[in-house]
C-alpha cells in the first residue's frame, strides 16, 4: 500500500492521529489546519519517512526504549527515570508567565545558552488559542513560549522543517508525549540514507500530558492570557480568573488522546508536569515534577542547579518521595489501562501498541 | 473566405465557410450567434465582412437572445441566419416555438451545429427532433457544396412560408472540406416599414395555420433537388441516408462492388419528409437501410410512413446493425451494408461507431491522452487551490460545475475537482438547491463555479435566484476575460463587437454588488492568500461570489513579457521522498516534464509559458523563476 493511504488508513481516518506533525514539513502532500492532519493530494511512494515516524503507527516500543535509554533505568509505569524531583524557575519573571513553575522554559534558556542545543523548537499560543510550532534560536524568545495551549500543534513539522534545512545541528525540541515520541522514531532512522538530517535533533524535552483539545469549540471558552487544568479533585479549568465546570471542556478532548498510553512523556531526556506531591495543591501551585530520563537531561538539571536556575523543593522525607513517586506511577498506570481498554474496543487488538504488547500485557484488564 | 461576385467559379472551402458564402448569396441583413463547437468560427468570419457587405453581425450573451435578435430583424423583412450547437437550438427551444407559431417576415435560417461522438460537446444530442415539435421544416446538407446552396434556398423558402427554417450540419461537415461552387451575390434589398396593423405574434390559435404551413413545405420537397437518388433503378435493396450519411454509403458501395444490386436515396429535406416521394421507392424493397447521424430520426418515420401505407418492408439501421451511439465512419458504414446485402466475412455489430476510423492508422498505437489545461492556464490554480482548501475543512464539500474549459477540471488537469456537471448555467441552481439543505441538517461546503461567458450566458438569472432565496453558496466565477473554450469570441464583459467595435465593458463585480451579493475577487497565481481566502469564505453563511481574475493563459501569451523558468538541478528532490514529481506528477502542467535521463524535474521551454506558479508550490524551491528584462535590461531571479 503506498505509504501515505497506509498512514491515512491506520491512524488518521480512524481518529488516531494526534496532530504532532511528524508527518509534515518534509513533503507537499501531509498538511494540517486547525488541529487537523489530512493530505491534499496523493504521493506515489510505496515507502515514506512519513510513516515511519508517525508515533501512532504500530512500532515495538520497547526495543526503542532500549537503544536509546539505559535498560536498568526503565519503569514499566514510567519509563527510564534517573531521578524525580520539585523544581520552580528561580527567575520569578519567568514563573510569572509559565504554565507552572517555569522549570521548562527555564531549562531550554539555559539548554541554548549552554550550547545543549543550538536552536530550539517550541509552541507559541496567542493567549491560549491557535498555537504554532517555532523555530527559537535566541535564548532571549524562549520566554515568549512559556505558558500552556491546550489545543494540539504540528509542531513536529516545524522540527522536520528545520531539520531538512540542516543549518542547526543540535535542535532541542519540546513536546506532549506524542510528539517526542515522534522525535526518537526519527532519530531511529528507518531509512539510513533518507533520514531528513535526525542526527541534528539536540534533546527531547517532554511535556507531561493527560489529554489535548480540539480546534472546533474551543473558541466558545473565549481567550484567556493562561489556562490551567487543576488537580482532578478540582474538576475545572481556570481560564485566567474564569473557573470552567471540567465537564464543559472534555466534550472537546480530541478522540486520538483516548488511544495515548503515555502520561509523562516516557521518551525524552527529561519531562516536566504540574507538581502533585502529597503536601496538596496549596504548595504545590507553582511548582513543577521533573523526571530525568537520560545523562543528558541529567547534565542539564545539575548544571541548573549549579548556576540557580532553577529553585528546588525536597520532598521531605524519603518516604514522602517514594510516596510522590508511587501517585505519579498510579497515574501513569491508570492512563496506560484507559488506553489499552479503548484501543481494545476500538478493533479487538491493541492496535498501534500491538508490537508492544509484552509491556502492554499488565494494563489488560 | 471569398466575398467576391464570381458566380460559376468553384473555392475550396470547409463547411464553416461554406455557411458564411451561403448567406452572403442569400442576402442576409442580419446574423447573430452564441459560439458552440462545431460551428463556432461562423458567426466570427460574419463579423469581419459584415462592414464591408453592410450587414450587422453579432454575439449575443446566449442562444435566445441570438434567435430573438433575428426575429427582430426579420420583422422588417430582413433576413437573418442564427447559428448556434446542439445545446444551443435546445436553448432556444422556448423561443423556436413560440416564435414558429407567430411565424417570420424576412427569410430567418438557424443553422444548428451537431456533434456526433462530442469530439468537442459534452454530449451528441440530434438537432432534428426539435423540427418536429416545434413544427418548422429542417434540411441537411450532405456535401459542403450544399451546405453553401442549401443556405440561400431556405432563407427563400422561409420567406414564402412565412417560418423559421432549420438547417442541421454535422461536425464532418462544417470542419469537412470541398469545393464550392459559387452563386450570385444578391443586391441588397431595402426594409419593408412595419405597418400599425402589422404583427409577430406567437399565440395559439395560429396553430392550425402553423401546421398548414408544414405541407406547404411538404408539397415543395417532393420536388426538391436537395434529395437524390443514385444507383439500381426500383432497387429490391434500398438505402436511405441523410446529410452526410450520403458520403459515407456510396463511397462503401463502391468499396465492396455493390453498385449493381442496391440503389441510394438521399434526403436533404428532412422535414416534414416527401412522403410521395419516399414512398415511390418503398414500394419495389424488400428492405431498408438507413444510414444517418445520431438518432434513428429518419428511420422511425420512414418506418411510419411504412406502416400508414401499408407498405411490408423490413426497415434496418440505428436500432440493430449500426450501433446506437457515436459518430458514422467507412467501417461502421462498410460491415454494416455488408451485413444488409449478406455479405458474410464481417458483422456489423463488430464495427464501432466514432473513432478516426481511418484504415491508414491501422495498427499503429496512439498513447490516449487526457484533456488538461494549457500551460499557464489560471483554472488549473483555481481548482489547485480550492482542493487544498475544502481538503482543510475535513469535508471535501460540493463542486457543482458548469461548462467551459473549467469542465476539464473534472479529470486529473483540476485535481478531479467536480461532482456536478450539467448544461450551461446549471452549476449555481443546482448548488443553491442543495446548499438549502443546510438548513435542514445536510452538512457538507457547496461550491459552484462558472466562466465568465457562461457567467453572462445563463448565470446571471441562477445568481439572482439564488440571491432571492439567500443562498448557503460559494460562487466562485473564474474570470479568464474570455470565451475560452470555444476560441475567444467576444462577450460582455470583453468589451468588444463582433463586428470589431468597442462596447462598454460590463463588470461581474458591479453587476453582482448591484444584486446586493458579497463579492470577493482574488488572483488564483496567488496561491497561498487565495487558499486563505477560500477556507474562509467557505465558512462564512449565506452567498458569497468570489471573482478569480488572471487572464486565459492564450491571451496572457500575447501581452506579457515570457519570464524564464527553469529548474535547479542541485535542489530538485524529484522522486525522493519529500517530493515524488510534485510538479510533473500533481500540479500537471504540461510545462513541467520530467528528464528522465537526469531522473529530474525539468521545464519544456517551448510550452512553459512563463506564470511562474510552479515555483510556488514545488517544495524543494528547485524552481527558478527570472523576470523578463525590463525597458532599462535588467532582469533578476525570484
Ligand atoms: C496539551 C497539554 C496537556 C497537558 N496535560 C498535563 C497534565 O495532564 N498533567 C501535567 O502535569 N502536565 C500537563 N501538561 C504540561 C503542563 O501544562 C506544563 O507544560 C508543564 O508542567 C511545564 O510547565 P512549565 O511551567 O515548566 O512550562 P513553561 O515554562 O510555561 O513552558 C511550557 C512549554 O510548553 C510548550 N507548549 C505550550 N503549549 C503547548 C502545546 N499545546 N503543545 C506542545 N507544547 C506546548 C511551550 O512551547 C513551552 O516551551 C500539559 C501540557 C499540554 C500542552
Ligand atoms: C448552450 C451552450 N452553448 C454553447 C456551448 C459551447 N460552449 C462550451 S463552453 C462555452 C463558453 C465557455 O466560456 P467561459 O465560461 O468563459 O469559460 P472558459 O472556457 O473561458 O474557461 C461555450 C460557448 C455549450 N456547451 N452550451
Ligand atoms: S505523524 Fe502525527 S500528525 Fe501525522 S498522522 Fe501520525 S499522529 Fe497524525
Ligand atoms: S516539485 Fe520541485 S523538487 Fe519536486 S520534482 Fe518538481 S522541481 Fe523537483
């Protein structure tokens, strides 16, 4: 089958597509608007990159954890964790604009400054509606990105962009758990002489995720210059001051985060998420959880710590971690099972984590 | 063309001109046309020598109001020919009727063009039916020596009785060859005032006298010298043909040696048919075969004529041994006389109909191609751009088309860009209709599109209704300032007269405004903002016109300074992924090839010409394009 109805037939006609844009920015055929991935016209190949690095295309996910991560790092509930820990920025003018703590836009300044990454790939919202993918190669436009859409952009197809350029050869890139597993299928090469320059993908930079909204509806909430999902026990949305009933925006949860099995971005050097540790939402506002999967991420974070950039906040008590650490594993787990369960009542199988299924086995229900 | 008195001297001529000379030698006053192939370059010719043969020749903005026209010129005893296609007569239909019940003055001649097998229609509807109902009489012409006596001779019937007159050719014949005989070129006869009691009108109880008028016609035929007959003398085997079906038949009997045994009548009067004269020849067959174009027109009523005599015949033709649809040809016309003589080495039902038919072209293979757009044609940016934008609303919508070069659109040259095509000016009625059904849950973008010849032709009565019914549409009129498709003959919003004058310009844009529409124009080359524009305009409710502006590329050629294009070798991506032939392979244009002993895009420079549009959309940017030199020479790449 050519590749590209391969990719329309497996994941997008059947609701799966998560909008990352792995597919786009290589060719003229892949195209989305508003949310939406669709080809405009056909192309011939009977074998494409763009299905390849497509994230919701049937991989065995484990082998890929396993070239990229240190086997003995790797958790089953949350994939390879070299450490656990509470960060804020310590900039206070970042925290003011950041979705949390403004851990991540902190770490993609100093990531860029540092020489990590010579350039950066990042999504920018006018206030929290229509987000695009951005090419940053200024630490100073980082900040400018900071702060949360709940809507989904391409913006893998932006990194693809420049990765085919080939002017920057350590590009960082931030993204849901969708997109950054995109990134490591890239980086995979399926093609060893057709790779669209992979090698230049600098750092993954994971962005925990439970769901992601759709385009259409949204516009109904109005904009708001920040938009926050609380803790579940909350059930709302704050749109600035505006508190919205949760139960008003799940309507709008794209179909294809269903099928998502990964909550914490298992596929990154390092995954930043709102703070939830056991001391309530009282403390942890303003704060962030990040897992650090690889040496690299490991490198960035010490060096933060050496140069202030980023605050730290103990846990308290070793049980208190291992405790924060098991209600991030729950979670993690619990999104695992919804997904398996979907996917399992969508075809009978586990579809695009059929290759997977060893690892899958224990979310069955 | 010859306009010169030369009577006896015998020109060269094709059927279209043919047609010119004939109503120069009947002394018309008057000509008006709505182009449609096959006849389209008459009224053309009419205009340039209309000056000087002082007459007045003229497009109209469609079929009726050309047939109208004339009808006004012959109330004062001038006389007119209306020349218009297939389609067109059945246009006219309304107005053929009405007209023929209130009858003529001056001799009033439609020439209707068939196109048998639409070499250049959208379908091979048969002109002789409308005869009948309309009850005027109608003659054919099998040679285009007749086509240009048969012209002068039915504007004098048509004076005597007082009707319109149809005259039926053929595709073979008004693009045919022959030599012509010449005539005498008339004087100039003066008007006759229209008297205060004088009248034209069309009301019902001329009928009767209407009818009366057709046997007067009859009893003229019987003698006509436009009906022959040739070879055996009470032939047991007797074949009638109709205009060009004469060529076709004698030229096969001499083929296969029959001369001996079956004997022609040709029929040139067609109708009403001379009935005396039909059944003189009836009476010694044993059988018939009749050999015409299209229909079964005069074999269903020479089978009536038949069967009102009692005349026990059997009667072959379009109905069994020469298939039902396409165009007659040597072999269609040879294996099917065979199978009527019973000759047994072929069956006629092997032979197809349509086709060259040539025996020299046996055996050689020509690649089929498809229609497409010329190089540079702004329809194909059009239909490019709007599939890209339906494509972003997740619902490929409606197209509902019309019919002019665009129509080509429903192929691989618009992306297969339609779902609706009809008759002219059907796109945007169909579409307000369905576009109501939005109101009542059918959820689905509705986009019409028409020329802008077509726009003045028949949409402009669609527009304003659907304007009055506030219409959930996109109306998109792609304005090529020109009557493309059918060779650049004027229209209103050209600004020019057949006969070379200029008009005032009618603009689609004020003309819609003053309906109250909300009108949009933009430029299909611009690829990327009209995109835009189109999703938007999609999802904005109620009517909408969008006017795409960029002149036919045929006349963009004679104005516009050819940039250069050419590809970068070092960029192309070609079949990599990435690209696989986007411009050869999608975009289409015949302009964009593909080398394939570099396996790289390249540019045909003798058909590029020169929009630059490619450059646009290829993605590897492997498409150069350099501005011609300007008056102080310099020139530069974009
Ligand atoms: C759709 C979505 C759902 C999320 N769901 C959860 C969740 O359930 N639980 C949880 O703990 N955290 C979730 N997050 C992550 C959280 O919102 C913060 O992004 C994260 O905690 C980092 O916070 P920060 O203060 O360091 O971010 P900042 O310093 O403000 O940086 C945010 C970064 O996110 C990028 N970004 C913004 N919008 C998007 C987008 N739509 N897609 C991709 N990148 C984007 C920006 O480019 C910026 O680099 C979600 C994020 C998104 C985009
Ligand atoms: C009733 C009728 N009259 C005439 C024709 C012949 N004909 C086909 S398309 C066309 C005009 C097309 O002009 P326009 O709409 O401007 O489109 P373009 O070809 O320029 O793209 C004509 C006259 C026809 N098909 N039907
Ligand atoms: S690569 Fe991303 S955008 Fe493309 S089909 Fe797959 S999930 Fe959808
Ligand atoms: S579209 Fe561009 S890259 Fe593709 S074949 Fe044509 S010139 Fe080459």
């Amino acid at each position: 089958m050519l590749s590209i109805l391969e990719l329309e037939r497996k994941v997008v006609k059947t609701n799966l597509c998560t909008n990352c844009g792995a597919c786009q920015g290589m060719c003229p055929y892949w195209k989305s608007y508003e949310g939406r991935t669709f080809v405009d016209y056909e192309c011939d190949r009977a074998e494409g990159r763009c299905k390849y690095f497509c994230p919701r295309m049937p991989a065995d996910l484990d082998s890929l954890m396993k070239k990229f991560f240190e086997e003995k790092d790797i958790t089953s509930e949350l994939g390879p964790v070299k450490g656990l820990y509470l960060t804020r920025a310590a900039d206070p003018q970042i925290r003011a604009k950041a979705q949390h703590g403004g851990t991540m836009t902190a770490l993609v300044e100093l990531a860029l400054a540092e020489g990590f990454i010579d350039a950066a790939v990042l999504s920018k919202a006018e206030g929290t509606l229509d987000p695009e993918g951005q090419l940053i190669t200024d630490p100073a436009d980082v900040r400018a990105c900071s702060g949360s859409s709940f809507q989904i952009p391409p913006t893998m197809a932006v990194l693809n962009e420049a990765l085919k350029e080939n002017e920057y050869k350590k590009i960082g890139v931030v993204g849901t758990p969708c997109k950054t597993l995109s990134a490591y299928k890239m980086m995979a090469k399926p093609f060893e002489d057709n790779d669209n320059n992979a090698d230049n993908i600098g750092m993954v930079f994971g962005l925990f995720c439970g769901w992601g909204l759709d385009w259409k509806g949204m516009e109904a909430f109005g904009d708001a210059g920040h938009a926050d999902i609380l803790p579940s026990k909350f059930h709302r949305m704050d749109l600035d001051d505006r508190q919205v009933d949760l139960d008003d925006v799940l309507p709008l949860v794209r179909e294809n985060c269903n099928y998502c099995y990964d909550m914490t971005a298992e596929f990154a050097d390092l995954s930043v998420g709102g703070a939830r540790s056991s001391e309530g939402w009282d403390t942890d506002k303003g704060w962030n959880q990040l897992i650090v999967r690889s040496e690299k991420g490991q490198k960035l974070v010490e060096l933060a710590r050496e140069k202030g950039i980023l605050e730290f906040r103990e846990f308290g008590d070793d049980s208190a971690k291992a405790a924060a650490m098991d209600k991030l594993k729950k979670a993690s787990a619990s999104k695992k099972s919804k997904a398996v369960q979907a996917l399992i009542e969508k075809d009978g199988t586990l579809g695009y984590l059929e290759p997977s299924k060893e690892i899958f086995a224990e979310y069955i229900k | 063309m010859t306009t010169k008195n030369e009577p006896g001297k015998t020109y060269l001529m094709q059927g279209n001109e043919a047609i010119v000379r004939g109503a120069l030698e009947g002394g018309i006053h008057f000509a008006s046309s709505y182009p449609g192939s096959p006849s389209s370059q008459v009224l053309g010719m009419l205009g340039h020598i209309a000056e000087d043969m002082g007459f007045r020749a003229e497009w109209s903005t469609n079929e009726t109001t050309a047939l109208q026209s004339c009808m006004g010129a012959s109330f004062a005893n001038g006389r007119s020919i209306c020349i218009v296609k297939q389609n067109g007569l059945l246009v006219q239909s309304d107005a053929i009727h009405c007209g023929a019940l209130g009858g003529i003055k001056g001799g009033l001649v439609i020439i209707s063009s068939d196109d048998p097998d639409s070499h250049s229609s959208t379908n091979e509807f048969d002109s002789r039916h409308l005869a009948i109902s309309a009850n005027i009489p109608m003659l054919e012409p099998a040679s285009v020596q007749e086509t240009k006596d048969m012209i002068p001779y039915a504007l004098q019937l048509s004076e005597e009785l007082e009707q319109m007159v149809l005259v039926r050719v053929t595709t073979r014949i008004c693009h045919g060859r022959g030599g012509v005989e010449l005539g005498e070129l008339p004087e100039k006869r003066p008007f006759t005032p229209i008297g205060e009691w004088d009248r034209m009108v069309g009301i019902n109880w001329l009928h009767g006298f209407l009818l009366e008028k057709l046997e007067w016609a009859r009893e003229a035929f019987e003698k006509s010298e436009f009906n022959h007959y040739n070879g055996l003398d009470k032939a047991k085997k007797l074949i009638i043909t109709g205009g060009t079906g004469m060529k076709y038949t004698l030229d096969a009997i001499e083929d296969i040696g029959i001369e001996g045994e079956v004997g022609v009548l040709s029929l040139g009067t067609l109708w009403p048919l001379p009935e005396k004269l039909i059944l003189e020849r009836l009476k010694d067959a044993e059988k018939v075969l009749v050999v015409e174009e299209v229909d079964p027109f005069l074999e269903e009523h020479i089978a009536a004529i038949a069967g009102k005599n009692k005349v026990n015949i059997e009667i072959y033709g379009r109905n069994d041994i020469i298939p039902q649809v396409g165009e007659l040809n040597p072999e269609v016309v040879t294996k099917a006389l065979k199978e009527f003589v019973g000759i047994q080495d072929a069956k006629a039902s092997d032979a197809v109909c349509g086709g060259e038919g040539c025996p020299a072209a046996e055996g050689l293979t020509i690649p089929e191609r498809e229609l497409t757009f010329c190089a540079g044609c702004p329809h194909r940016a059009s239909f490019f751009i709007l599939k890209q934008a339906l494509r972003r609303e997740g619902n490929h919508g409606v197209v509902m088309g019309d019919i002019g070069c665009y129509t080509m659109a429903g192929q691989r040259a618009g992306q297969y860009g339609y779902h609706f095509m009809s008759c002219m000016g059907s796109g945007i009625s169909a579409a307000e209709g369905l576009g109501q059904l939005t109101n009542y849950g059918f959820n689905q973008p509705v986009v019409s599109l028409c020329g802008d010849s077509t726009f003045f032709h028949t949409v402009v009565p669609g527009l304003i209704n659907a304007k009055m019914n506030d219409a959930n549409i996109l109306h998109i009129v792609l304005d090529n300032s020109a009557t493309a498709m059918t060779g650049f003959q004027p229209h209103p919003g050209t600004g020019e007269t057949a006969m070379g004058h200029e008009t005032e310009k009618i603009s689609i844009k004020a003309l819609c405004e003053s309906l109250g529409c909300r009108v949009w124009t933009a430029d299909p080359f611009d690829v990327e903002e009209t995109t835009q524009l189109i999703t938007d305009l999609i999802r904005t409710k109620g009517l909408k016109v969008l006017i795409l502006q960029q002149p036919c590329a045929t006349l963009a050629a004679k104005t516009r300074a050819k940039k250069k294009v050419w590809v970068d070798t070092d960029k192309c991506r070609g079949e990599n992924c990435g690209c696989d032939r986007y411009c050869s392979r999608v975009w289409g244009c015949p302009g964009n090839i593909w080398d394939f002993e570099k396996n790289c895009a390249a540019i045909d420079e003798v058909v590029c010409v020169g929009c630059g549009v490619c450059a646009k959309i290829c993605p590897a940017g492997a498409i150069q394009v350099e501005e011609p030199e300007d008056a102080e020479g310099k020139g530069g790449s974009k």
